[in-house]
C-alpha cells in the first residue's frame, strides 16, 4: 500500500495519497513496534555544513 501511495502522489501530487502513505508508514513502524516520532532526529537539531 505504501509503494502504490507514493507513486501515486509522485506522479499527482494528490495530497490525501500522501496522506494516506503517512498512516501506511506509521502503521508500518507500529508492528514492528518503533515510534514514529522518536525514531527521527528533529530538523532542528540537524548541522548543516557549508
């Protein structure tokens, strides 16, 4: 369901199939029984180097 989500987002730029890709990833990450929220450094917190 991801895959087809986000083909179908990238090639529409339909916002409920990106929306859609969300909660299918989300649930994704719930079996596997990772939080979605911790798992990712904040942009925030990213150094960029120039």
């Amino acid at each position: 369901m991801r895959d087809f989500s986000w083909t179908y987002f990238a090639k529409t730029g339909d916002v409920d199939a990106y929306l859609l890709y969300k909660e299918a990833c989300a649930s994704a990450l719930d079996e596997v029984g990772i939080e979605a929220e911790g798992e990712v450094e904040p942009f925030d917190a990213i150094q960029i180097e120039s």
